[in-house]
C-alpha cells in the first residue's frame, strides 16, 4: 500500500521537537505531507528541513474538512492517507503499522487509533482518554449502531487512517462543517457499507488541558455540527445515554484519583450542556454572538 501521512500545522515549532522525532522513525519523510496555515514561527523551515513536503494555505482558507479534503486531492497515488495533528505524538515506531493492519481486511475504509493522556496530564484529562480510547480494539460496521448507537460513528482525525478510494467514493470529507469532519465521514462510510476499526495498540499521546471557557465553546460547536447535521441523530441515535455514561464514570474515577477536582467536573458538565444547547438553538443567535461563543471563530462569516 502507497501510504501517506498528512498534518495540518499552525505555529507547531513549539509542538516540533516531540512531534517530529517518532513520526520521522516511522516512516520516510517524503510520505508526510504538511498542511500550512500560514505560520508566523518556524515550522514551514522545519518541515522542510526534515524532509516532509509542505503545501501553504492562507488561514483564512483554513478548514476542517476542506483543508483535509484538500490533502487527499494533492495525494491522488495514495492508498491509505493518515491524518494527525501537530500535537498527537506517536508513542512508538509500531503506532503507523499497527494503525494500517485493519486495512488487510477490505472491507475497511477507516482505521483510528488510541489517545492517551499527554505528559503531565490531569485527573479529568486522563479520565477522558480512558473513557473513550479503551485497551480493547474492536471493528464496527453499520449494524453497530444497534449495540452503540451515536459511539458507532466516533472517531478522531487527531490520529486516524483512510482507505483513499472509499473516502473519495462518498465525496470525501465534508467541506463546510465548523468541526466533526471526521464523524461526518465516518456516518457516510458506515452507511455506504463499509467498516471502520479501533486500533488500541496504535496509540499516541493527545490531551488537551481545556479551560471551563474552552469545555462551552467546544461543545456550541458540537451542538451547531448536530444541528446542522441532523441526519446523524436521525441514522445514529442520540447522545444523552453516552454523556450520562461519561459523567458517571468521570465522578467514580475522580473519586478514586483527584476527589477534589469533582466540583470542577461537575461544573464542566454543566457548561458543556449549556454550551451544546445553545449550539443546537444556533439559527436563533445573531452572527455576532455565534462567534463569540464558538471555538472556532473564523468559521462565522458574513
């Protein structure tokens, strides 16, 4: 198989020297392809001189899953296209090989990986890696659904694998969505009949340490993707048997390791359905408030 990693960047010099180093062990440098959004550090010259081949955007043009689909469009000889992000660090040399082994069965079109927590990494961080990234890989098709409902189509592009004829097959990833580019892609791949595979042993290490102001913003938006996308509820279920699932398991492990950071989890848990609400009500807010309120402002345009 033709495989060919890509990585959207904006200003990754910081994320550089631990990102770089295990993805360059892993495969040769002319397979990585960097999607740039006008950095104002070093990382065009360090992608470069690393080897990787860098392809320049404005960042104004920068979008989930236009700029992913973009990637795809520049790789036309690629088999597999892997998709991470500057900040996901490959925890071993096998993560890339054992992330592509799923592909032996054809009926696979996708293939995602296991986050762990980052360095450093609090209680409520880890709690959430554990939760949703589990020891056990699994494969999961269209009828999955029956037994995980809305879970059936999670996925991650922080460290995922496309087969590219089955992602170009269902057009690709979705050009005008705020995020969830990955999870749109996934439901389509799903209901044209393909599979998709967890991959436990092909790990890396992404968290992000989020503010309670960054936990609402992250979840408007996600109630503006369900709003916007309401075939996904429609075809997959809803999410407030898995959210309520979440909170469960959050307060027992918190008990267990951090018991002090429960009231923040507790409040987190109200700002994030605060925040999901008001995304799912975002035809009723005026432009101004809606990029105020979003994680990502730019994609709020006249």
């Amino acid at each position: 198989m033709v495989v060919h990693v890509v990585v959207p960047t904006l200003n990754a010099a910081r994320d550089w020297p631990a990102f770089a180093p295990p993805l360059l062990a892993s495969l040769p440098p002319e397979q990585v392809l960097i999607i740039d959004s006008s950095s104002t550090d070093q990382t065009p010259t360090l992608a470069r001189n690393a080897g990787f081949h860098l392809h320049s955007i404005e960042r104004s043009e920068f979008n989930h899953g236009a700029t992913r689909q973009l990637a795809a469009e520049l790789l036309p000889q690629a088999d597999i296209l892997i998709y991470m992000t500057q900040d996901a660090i490959l925890t071993s040399p096998a993560s890339i090989a054992n992330l592509l082994r799923p592909f032996a069965d054809l009926s696979v079109a996708a293939a995602y990986g296991r986050q762990l927590p980052g360095v450093g990494a609090g209680a409520i961080e880890a709690h959430a890696r554990r939760f949703n990234y589990p020891e056990q890989s699994e494969v999961r098709s269209l009828a999955s659904r029956e037994r995980l409902g809305f879970k059936t189509i999670f996925i991650s592009n922080s460290f995922a694998a496309y087969r590219r004829s089955a992602l170009m097959a269902v057009g690709g990833f979705p050009p005008h969505v705020i995020f969830g580019e990955d999870t749109v892609t996934a439901a389509h791949l799903l209901m044209a009949g393909s599979k998709i595979a967890y991959v436990a042993d092909a790990s890396v290490r992404h968290s992000h340490p989020y503010t309670w102001s960054q936990e609402f913003s992250r979840y408007f938006d996600i109630g503006v993707l369900h709003s916007r996308e309401r075939w996904l509820h429609e075809s997959f279920g809803g999410t407030g048997g898995e959210g309520k699932r979440f909170v469960v398991s959050e307060i027992s492990y918190l008990r267990r390791e951090d018991p002090l950071r429960i009231p923040s989890a507790l409040i987190r848990t109200g700002l994030k359905l605060l925040g999901y609400k008001l995304g799912r009500s975002e035809k009723n807010l005026p432009l101004g408030m809606k990029r105020r309120l979003s994680m990502h402002g730019q994609f709020w345009i006249e």
